[in-house]
C-alpha cells in the first residue's frame, strides 16, 4: 500500500499536450450495435478521421407502466453506456422523455448512474419528465 497522496487531475493535465483531434458527439440512435466487435471497428475508423467521441447522446422513455418495459429500457441504457466507455466518451447525456411511474424509474435509473460512474462516465440526464405524456 502506498503512503503517498496521489497526485491528481491537476498533476496530469500540467504535463497535457493538445491533440489534433476532433472531440465529436455520437447518437446513440446511430450506432449500429453496441456490440464489442462493431465497437472496436467504429472506434478505429473514427480515429483515422481524426474523431474522439466526447459524449454518446441518448433518448429514453420509461412511458409504459410495466416493470419488464422498464427492465428492457434500463437494459439498453446500460449497453450505451459501456458503449460510451468503450469509445472512450466521458459523457453520456440521457434525454428523458416519459415517466409513467417514478418510484419504479428512480431505482433504474440510481442503478444506472452508478454503472456509468463505475465505468467511467459521467450520466447527465436532462429533460427529466416525471409523468407519461
């Protein structure tokens, strides 16, 4: 175990260099898969463009008031995120357009913000709609 205090965001970014890359925002309605494979491909074919994807935007509707649509919904959630990680996008923006019932979202999507956070991701979730429209 190591007694020293590490050193920090600040220690690493005093030895940064600027990249000639293009941070970009992906869809994630535009990608294909979120499959390991297509990931891979996606990530080097954006690189020879001169692409870093910086955040994976995604829509989410939690309007039916059933737990397995919700399960479903909070699933794919969860592949675009480890599809962010992935990329090496430290963002995710969730756009919520229904809540049929919070009190069966909320717990899906605390679930959510942890996995995101575990890989790596900070989930911004925005447009938050607390009942089905």
């Amino acid at each position: 175990m190591s007694t020293t205090k590490p050193a920090g965001v600040e220690a690493t970014i005093r030895g940064c260099q600027t990249a000639d890359v293009e941070p970009i925002v992906i869809d994630a309605a535009d990608l294909e898969s979120t499959a390991p494979g297509h990931l891979r491909d996606l990530k080097s074919g954006l690189a020879e463009r001169g692409y870093q994807p910086a955040t994976v935007s995604a829509e989410a509707c939690f309007s039916e008031d059933c737990t397995l649509a919700t399960q479903e919904e909070a699933d794919r959630l969860r592949g675009i995120v480890r599809a962010a990680s992935f990329l090496g996008a430290s963002r995710v923006e969730l756009r919520i357009d229904a809540i049929a019932d919070p009190e069966r979202v909320e717990p899906a999507l605390s679930a959510l913000t942890e996995r995101a956070t575990r890989e790596g991701v900070d989930l911004i979730r925005l447009g938050d709609a607390h009942s089905a429209a």
